[in-house]
DNA sequence: GCTCCTTGGTTCGGTCAATGAACTCACTGG
DNA sequence: CCAGTGAGTTCATTGACCGAACCAAGGAGC
C-alpha cells in the first residue's frame, strides 16, 4: 500500500487517509498508541507483530504526522512514540470502529470506557451520555467481560485508567 | 489478511472489524456501495481495481454481512450488491476518515454533504448542524471543489444525488 | 575488564497476497 | 452469424508480510 502502488487515481479524501493508515496493523498500533503504548518494545509485547513491520508502521505513522518520536533517555538514546494531535483526532474513528465490531461482528469488549468525571457511558460518537462531547484525555478505560491478553503491557492496561495516560508496564 | 494469517491473538472488537474490513480496497468499495454503486463493473469502473481483487472483497463484504448480493435480472443472471444495515452503519466511520483526511492530509473533497431537507452542513459528526443526528438516507451529495474522475460512474456520481441511491450512469 | 542483558532496531529467505492481462461463459441485439 | 456486455476466473510477475537471526550501544553484575 505504502509507496508506488497506492490508491493513485482516486479522488476522495478516504482514499488518502487510506493511503497513511490503511495497511495492515496500522490503526492498532495508532489504538495502542491512544491507550498510553509508547515505546517499541511494549508495542511489540501487545500486538505480536514481527519488528520490521513495527518499524515501518511506526516511521510512516511518524512521518505522517501521526505520532511524534522524540527521546525519553539520551545516555543510551531510546525514543518513545506519543499521538499528535492529527492521532489523538483519530480517536473517534478507532473508537466506532470498535463499536462496530462489537454490534455486527459480535464478541465482548476487553475494555470498556466512560466519562472520568461523571462516570457516564459513552454514546457510539463517544460522547458522554450526560455531558456531550469527550476529550480523549477525560475517558477512563475499564476491563469489561471479554478475553484478554496476558502479556506485561496487557496486564498494566487492563487496570482502570485514563486515555492518553503513558502506559508504564510492570517491572516484570 | 483473510485467511489464517490475521489478527489472531488479538483481544479487541478493533481488530475483528478490521480483520472484515481492513484490506486494501475494501473501505472503498462500502464508500462507494452507500454512495450508490452496485453493480460488478461500475465498482470496477470507478475504483480501477483488479477484478480478482474486487471479485474477493464483493465476496468477503458479503459473507460478512455488509453487503447482500441479489439478483437484478434472471435471463443472463445478473448481480447487484446493496448495502445492509450493518453496511449502512459504517457510513460514520467512512466519513470521519474522509474528514480526518481532509484535515490532516490535505487536498479539496471531490464531492460535499449536506441535510437534503434544510440545507444544513453535516459536522465532523455526520450529524445535521441544524437538525441534529441524520440518516445516510437523508444526505445528499454534491460536486466540491476537489478534482474528479472522468469516467461515466464518477460523472453519474457527481450529480446532486442523496446516498443510498442507486447509481445508474449514463448510457454511455 | 569481561560477560550478559535490554532496547530498538536491520537483514534475510520463504511465503502469501496484489496486479494486470488474457481467457471464459452465458446470454443479447443487430 | 457475429460482436458486445456483464461478471467473473486463471495465470505469471511483483511486492508485502512473516519469523528468525543478527547487530549495536549502552548498563548491571562480578
């Protein structure tokens, strides 16, 4: 999808946000990214991916605009990537999405959400049902009924807390 | 991404939906199912695709439910496929992408919305900025300032139309 | 000072999917 | 009888994805 072979020709704005985040894996690392993923390694740990396809979704991502790499550490230099605003606006899209699999897909969510403040459910637009429209920030994430993953980052995801909020996992 | 080698081990409603529809072309061929497209060929024609390609994905969105494939004359049988309420259901999605796209990516929209009714714009939301929360059924579609196709479907399509409408181009 | 471990990648062979061109088949209209 | 259309299928080539192995730059332990 990336490079030559694109949706050339194509003349709606779907197809060039297509074109960024359409290919394979990459909505679930923006996802991940929006649940506090930050770092290479804890991305790999939750998604499965193999590392050279991380690598390139992360750089098109970074290149984008999605996600921003920038160093937490300069002693042996590491870098984090964090949602832009252009990523946290992806937001209700990843979330409808999700929405949608649940409803004609079926299967139980792992996680829930609901408005931090008030504790109010969201509607599918993700706003509050009380308070009207959310920032990311002002959601909590919950377990809900589904299966989930057992690996560190999974497990420290799994604990109530708020989009957006870096994900620190477990010292093993 | 269909078979086998999929999103396997992953926990959320997410990754289900975009195993369905996270394939390359596929998002576009619904765009263009609720745009009124529904014939084999016109999808051809407007999103110049491998037929292999496009055969699957026709086959993949009907298994799963998103579109239905019924016959529109019995002589040589012929097929059109026509969104179902779960196809329909991802129109907020589809146009969240475009918007997000707009915004972030740039370029002009081929083609604007808007609450057939009152006039009125549709927000980010695809909620009527007057009239509030709007069935695809009630928007229409109307030529934008962003370049166009120039085949006969993309010129049938660029006509004020509502969605959900059956597209039929001109005879050539 | 040496070795092992962690983080964040890169390289590489094998496999799987996408592409465009050619072909099929059942009609239909002239 | 012949060309044309709609809806595909088949096929060889190209590109993308996969998992495993490898690499490099620091620490940490001894």
């Amino acid at each position: 999808m990336a490079l030559g072979k694109d949706y050339n020709g194509q003349d709606c704005t779907l197809s060039r946000a297509l074109e960024l985040l359409g290919e394979r894996w990459t909505l679930l690392v923006v996802q991940n990214a929006i649940y506090g993923v930050r770092r290479f390694s804890d991305f790999q740990k939750r998604l499965d991916i193999p590392k050279a396809v991380l690598a390139d979704r992360l750089a098109n991502l970074t290149e984008g605009g999605v996600l921003e790499r920038r160093p937490y550490q300069a002693s042996p230099p590491r870098y984090e990537y964090v949602p832009t605003e252009a990523g946290v606006e992806l937001w209700p899209v990843i979330y409808q999405l999700g929405v949608w699999g649940k409803r004609h897909i079926g299967g139980e969510p792992p996680r829930l959400f609901r408005h931090a403040e008030c504790g109010g459910d969201l509607l599918p637009s993700t706003d509050c049902v009380r308070c009207g429209p959310l920032h990311p920030g002002d959601i909590e994430m919950y377990p809900g009924p589904g299966p989930k993953r057992d690996d560190p980052v999974s497990r420290a995801m799994n604990r109530p807390r708020r989009l957006l909020e870096p994900l620190v996992p477990e010292a093993s």
